[in-house]
C-alpha cells in the first residue's frame, strides 16, 4: 500500500495518508492474518519525503508501546467486533487476546462479543503498572471495565488472557467500528421457493432469483445510526430494479447488465435512513416491472457524513 496516492516519488502527489490511517490499516492488516507492505518512495536524490519520515516516526512511537500486539500474532478470532480488531497469541494453557480498541466506549464498558472462554487477566497494554481491569460474564460475552479517557487516541490494545481454546459463540451482524455494515449473501434470511444461496467459484451469491415475488433479508444491530448510502454488489445479464427497506425508509436503484452471472460490479442504490438503536431488518425486494434475474453477493451501509 502507499503513503500517498502513488508508487515511487511524484513531487505533485501531496495526498498524504494521516497517521491515525496507517496505524489502523496495520491493525487491521495483522488482526487478518496479512502483513502490511507500506511503500516509501525516495526522491531523485536519495531522500525520504519529509511526510513519510513524520508519519513513520508516528507510527513507531506507537509501535513501540504496541508492537507486541501486532509482531507475531496471528489472526482476529471474532467475526465482528464493533470497536476495533483483534490479533492473539497461544499460550501454554489457552491464549492472549489483543483488544485494538478504535472507538473507546464512552460508558466505560467494553463487551468482547461471544467470548465464552473462562479469562485470567485484563489490563491496558500502556499501563507499566499492569493494573488489573475489572471483567464480568453474561450471555452477551464478557464485558471489561476501562478508564474513562482512552491511552491512545486512535487506537489503545487492552490485553486479555483467556485459558482454554478458544470458545466464542457466533456473533450476529453489526456495524463496524465506522458504522459501515456488510451483509452477506450467505447471511440472508430467503423468502421464496426460487432464490437460493450459490456458493463455489464466482459466486458466494444469491441466485436463482428468477421469481420477482421472492425476496431476502437480514438481521442487523445498530449501534450508531443515522443516514446511510446503500450500495450492493450484483452481477447478471438484464438490468433490474431492486427495493432496499428498514423499516419505513426505503429506495430504489437500478442494478445494470454485467454480462455474467459470476462478474459482479457495484450498483448504488440512494440512502436509508435508520433512526434508533438495537436490532432492526433491512429487506431487499424486486421491483417487479421488468424484473430479470440476478445475482447479489453483498449489499453495504456506509454512513453519510453529517453537513459541517
């Protein structure tokens, strides 16, 4: 990946990534099992830019307080984690959980979702002092108490030690750490004889969905709505319209010819609007009038920012 928008040197690319994008690609990066290979391009005469140097310094101060979380772990164990990633470790007797908190809760509780396993010890990797962080299970997980003021502002790592192998219970869909939700094919809910779930090459899809009566839908927790912009990924050979719900609010879009079944491209499909919090449905439906069949892989919620 680049540190701007380009490969090697280019005196006009001054679209500098922050810091703050960096450290969470990393974390993200590493809670996936992958290494994050940043490109730094020198100049003609042999000179980092002065940008790479400031943001490399960043990172490594940062590193150096957080490194242990990220060198030699190995992938997020959590399907979804709704305030940041996970990278762990095994240990002789169970496993070391990497928490990489990006949206600190404002309540002072952190929920490690579907965590049954029985935990030994928390604490805040920042912390020389290794201060013991109150913890407590319920059928939600188990739920940490933190300090009210995060020890990093984009992204503090609280250390968790668990004994056993790990036993986490699959968690529903949520947002992510942004609000963005992602809602899979092979997640959906069918109504319909028709439309069934594709899976194998090129596919990992809905398919079959030759009746315009038959329709499909998700359950979702909100834990921060607001307005979204819908787009989902869809492939077929006519173009079609498709209704997406939640709820009262609803749009339309039209999804274009890709030429395959199996080539997929993204369809934009206006905005929702989702007003409260909890568990909530979003519905996606034919628009029968010059219905053709398709295939859709994923549709994806991404909040709209809200007007300065």
């Amino acid at each position: 990946m680049t540190m701007n928008d380009t490969w090697g040197y280019k005196s006009y690319d001054q679209h500098w990534k922050t810091t703050a994008t960096l450290i969470r690609n990393l974390v993200d990066i590493a809670s996936k099992g992958g290494n994050y290979l940043l490109n730094v391009g020198p100049t003609s005469e042999g000179l980092i830019p002065a940008p790479s140097v400031e943001r490399l310094k960043e990172v490594g101060q940062w590193m150096k307080v957080n490194g242990v979380a990220i060198y030699g772990t190995t992938a997020n164990p959590f399907k979804r984690l709704s305030w940041g990633r996970c990278t762990k470790k095994p240990t002789a007797d169970g496993a070391t959980l990497y928490l990489h908190v990006f949206n600190w809760p404002t309540d002072g509780q952190l929920v490690v979702p579907g965590l049954k396993n029985p935990a030994q010890r928390a604490y805040l990797l920042a912390d020389p002092a290794k201060k013991a962080l109150p913890m407590q299970s319920s059928a939600d997980g188990l739920t940490l108490t933190v300090p009210a003021a995060a020890p990093d502002p984009v992204s503090s790592t609280v250390v968790l030690e668990v004994k056993g192998a790990l036993d986490i219970a699959k968690a529903g869909l949520a947002q992510d750490y942004d609000g963005s939700v992602v809602l899979p094919a092979g997640e959906a809910r069918l109504h319909g004889d028709g439309i069934k779930y594709e899976s194998g090459d090129q596919r990992d899809s809905l398919g079959f969905w030759t009746n315009p009566d038959d329709w499909a839908d998700w359950e979702l927790k909100i834990t921060r709505p607001g307005r979204f912009e819908v787009t989902a990924e869809i492939a077929g050979l006519e173009k079609a319209s498709l209704e997406i719900s939640v709820g009262d609010s609803k749009t339309q879009g039209v999804a274009n010819a890709t030429g395959d079944y199996g080539k997929f491209k993204v369809a934009r499909f206006g905005t929702l609007e989702i007003a409260s919090t909890g568990k909530t449905t979003l519905a996606v439906r034919p628009v029968k009038d010059g219905w053709h069949p398709l295939n859709l892989k994923a549709v994806r919620l991404k909040p709209v920012a809200a007007a300065q």
